[in-house]
C-alpha cells in the first residue's frame, strides 16, 4: 500500500528524544520558506490501492496518498534531521506527569475556502478520527487521547488530556489521520480535499489524472511548482515504463529489478536512502495452522534473511527480525533470527506437521518485492517441508480482496515510528492489525512504555514489546527496503530525506 508503505519517511533519532522528554518544550520556527515563482507541471503516479475507491478524507482507511500531502498540513511535522518541528502548531508544552499537552497554534491560515483555520478545526478532525464509524486507522494511535475533554481555550490554543502519560505524544500527531480538516465539512471532505496546504484540489480522479494547483494564499509561501498530476497506475511494471516513457516526472517505488533500465536513461536519477518501509508475509493467527506460535515460528526459521536482502533487493536493504521497528529509531531493538532448517522441521512435527506443511501464499506485483520474495520464499521453504503455493492475484484491488481476509498473504508497509507502528498494527483490535495477534502482555508493554518518562526504562519497555511481537507474532519481516526513488533531471530540489512537494520545483 503505497500510502501506508511510504507517507512519510521519518528519522527517530535521540535528538527527538531531547525535544520531546523535557516538560514546556517550545519547537523552533519554520527555518525556510519557498519564495520562488510557482512554474510548470509536476506529473506523479500512485498505485490504485484502493482500486478506485479513494477518498481526499485523510481519516479514512482509503484515503488518497499522495493527494493528501499535497492539500493538508498536521500540526507537526518532521525535518530533513529527524526532529519534529512546528507546522499547523506554533509550539507545545506538557504538564509535569505529561498527562496533558498544550499546544499553540499558527495565526493567519486559511483553507482552501477562505476559512480561518482555528482550534475548532483541530478538534473537529480529532474527533472525526475517533468516530468508530470511519473506522480510522488513526484511531488505535490516538487512543490515548481523552477526546471528549479536549479543548479549546481560545482560537489558538488546544489541550489534549491523555488517558495516561506519554512522554512523546507529539510525535502521534504525525500520523496521516491528523491532517487537519475543516470542522464541520462532513463526508464533503471525501471529494473537495479543502485542506491549508500548499496546493488545491480542480480535478478528482483516482482511476485516471487528478490535479491540484497552488495555493496562492498558501502560509508557508509559493510552492516550487504550479500544477501536480497525479495519475493512477496499479501495477509496478507499468509505473516505472511510464517514469522512462516521460510520462510521469518522479517515482517513489522504483524496484531493484529496474535500477538498471534507469541507470541507463542519462536523463534520469536514482535515489536511495537506507529507511523503514517493510514488506512481510502475514499470518492470520486466529486460522489453523497459523494459530500454532510452533507453525509461526518455523515459517519464519526457512528464511535465508541475508540471501534474501541480496536476491529480492539487490543489497539496498537491511535484514530484520519479524518486527517493524527499523534501526534508524531511536526504540529499535535488533532480534537476530538466523536461518535453521532442522529446527523449523522439528517445531512443525511438534505441532503435527511431521509429514510437511501445505500452505497457499497470496501476492500481488502492487508492491515491487512482494512476487520476487514470494518466489524465494517458496524455494527457501521447500527444504523445510513446507510447499507454498503462490497465488497471484490482480494489484488492482488487492489490497480489498486479499489483504486481511486470506490467512497468509503478502502485505508492505512504510516507516513509522515504534509507538504508531507497533498500536496501529499489532494492538489487540487495531483497525489494521492485519494478523489478527491479539497478546495482553503485549498490549500491556505498550501501555506501560507509553507512560514510562523516564527514556532508558521506556526503550527497555519498547525493546520487549519487539521481542514478543518477534518470537509470538504472525509476521514475517525478513528485510527493511531503502527507499528507491527515481526521477527526471529536470525534477529540482528533492529532499534528500523525503519528499516534499512544495519545495520542489521543475525545469521547462
């Protein structure tokens, strides 16, 4: 899923420990602002996750990446250094026990309609993204939040009571769903995308181009370019043959198997950087075989995870060990998981698989590495008795068909932080708790992490959540992807760290 694979790829480093830990923090202000003229078109492509059925609501579970980065703004946001910085918020604070945030708000923004933004806006989308009947992916992050005495003391001023301490909860109002919309829009929003960000919304279509153009009275100054294409392409293949055809300026998701084709173009760019986006075998844990941790366990045993990071991602990787914190954050605990034949052979036959394992493994080429790791996975299985049958399924839909109704198929997801990855993934009855894990001594550690101001003992908490989700869990992680990224030369001002569409610009 491409926005759930890469809506933003973020740097966890202890100096957002530093920025966070200390009661009454104040963020810096915004360092830089575009002031160049807006010219020329930008074309993107996106994957169709949805199959048609995205949404401009930033809440909703088939909300329309990367449209809605082009439209919204959070209160918060990440630099190119990993630290959280002011957006939509000018500044916030805690109280001692960081059991309530107080956070001040920009003057002098307006949407796309003319309206003030102001604190109603921010409780407005709070509590859209609480509203059980979006069913927000949102909503198991922000559970914390104590939503219904949340207030607002003036125009720019917001107080979020927590249900408990939480000593980074700045960095929850990073999540997509916090994109701030206007209050009282209701399902309007799903259509006409009227954010406070850099560009708006003169034509939606999902299935084919939707544009956005600039926002003249944007806050943060002009935008680099003046137009975005945004067109819809479900297949991997098809996206990079439109990048080299000069059909689309920029790719997010370009496949190792096509760095070659690329390098070969002198009109166009490669882009990689070590990050967080993982793909993984999921394993419904409430369906035999996989509700056996002895099965799971051995699934994960047949992998070859250095081999696989060499054949699947040409080297630009790192392998992992069945949990989704990666190592550039600040939490990430490394769980060593060799490959051991013999063990996973023994596990299954304690389990009453002694004669070998039938399984049948759904994957799709909307992700670019799930079809190749799925084939060596088979390979690598095999010696282990297991048979894994690949079905291949159509991308357009995937991720309505398949994912989170067939027990064991390919998923992919982007760089998150250790506490929203692992609440909104792996929390026991999280909207997309895609393998249905659900683990109280887990569920607790989180809890208690969340509370815990002290930063040695809240890593410490983290670390054991990853252990448990590792060795219980019905993932399988074998790999974090860097970002492969590529595009035009005539494409200026990519951040190195991510992409941030209004500071680019474009050549004619």
């Amino acid at each position: 899923m491409q926005s759930r694979r890469q809506f933003l790829r973020l740097a966890s480093t202890a100096g957002v420990v530093g920025l966070l830990a200390a009661c009454g923090t104040t963020a810096a202000p915004l360092e830089t602002k575009v002031t160049s003229q807006s010219t020329g078109t930008l074309r993107l492509v996106h994957t169709l996750e949805w199959a048609g059925k995205e949404v401009l609501h930033p809440a909703s579970p088939v909300r329309f990446f990367p449209t809605i980065e082009l439209l919204y703004n959070r209160l918060v946001r990440m630099d190119d250094a990993g630290q959280l910085k002011p957006e939509l918020a000018e500044s916030w604070k805690s109280n001692d026990a960081a059991t309530e945030w107080t956070f001040t708000l920009r003057k002098n923004v307006t949407f796309h309609n003319g309206a003030s933004f102001t604190a109603k806006d921010v409780l407005y989308t709070l509590n859209t993204v609480m509203d059980p009947k979006l069913e927000s992916p949102g909503a198991a992050v922000l559970a914390l939040v104590n939503a219904a005495k949340v207030t607002a003391p003036d125009d720019h001023t917001v107080v979020f009571p927590l249900n408990q301490p939480h000593a980074d909860f700045p960095l929850l109002l990073l999540h997509y769903s916090m994109y701030i919309i206007p209050d009282g829009i209701g399902e309007a929003i799903n259509t006409t995308g009227i954010g406070t960000g850099p560009f708006m919304l003169t034509q939606f279509a999902p299935e084919g181009k939707t544009t956005v153009v600039v926002n003249p009275t944007y806050w943060d100054g002009a935008p680099g370019v003046a137009q975005v294409d945004i067109v819809g392409i479900a297949d991997a293949e098809g996206r990079i043959s439109a990048l080299l055809a000069d059909q689309v300026d920029y790719l997010e998701d370009a496949s190792p198997s096509s760095i070659t084709l690329i390098q070969q173009k002198p009109d166009y760019a490669l882009i990689s950087l070590p990050a967080g986006s993982w793909p993984v075998f999921v394993m419904n844990t409430t369906v035999a075989p996989f509700d056996d941790t002895r099965v799971r366990m051995a699934m994960k045993l047949v992998i070859d995870r250095d081999a696989m990071v060499k054949s699947v991602l040409n080297g630009y990787g790192k392998v992992a060990g069945d949990h989704p914190v990666w190592p550039g954050d600040q939490y990430y605990k490394e769980v060593p998981r060799p490959r051991d034949v013999e063990k996973a052979k023994a596990l299954l036959a304690e389990a009453g698989f002694a004669n070998g394992l039938e399984v049948t493994l759904y994957t799709s080429d909307i992700d670019v590495n799930m079809i190749p790791m799925t084939v060596l996975y088979k390979e690598m299985a095999a010696e282990a008795g297991i048979t894994v049958n690949i079905q291949q399924e159509a991308a357009d839909g995937y991720w309505n068909d398949i994912w989170m109704k067939k027990p064991f198929c390919c998923s992919s997801w982007g760089e998150r932080t250790a506490d929203q990855v692992l609440n909104e993934v792996y929390r026991s009855g999280a909207t997309w708790n895609e393998t249905f894990w659900s683990n109280e001594t887990f569920d607790g550690l989180l809890d208690q992490a969340r509370q815990q101001l002290d930063y040695t003992q809240r890593k410490a908490l983290y670390q054991q959540a990853q252990q448990l989700l590792s060795d219980e869990g019905g993932a399988i992680i074998p790999f974090f992807t860097d970002t492969l990224s590529a595009a035009h030369k005539r494409v200026k001002n990519i951040n190195t760290r991510f992409f941030d569409y209004a500071k680019v610009t474009i050549e004619a």
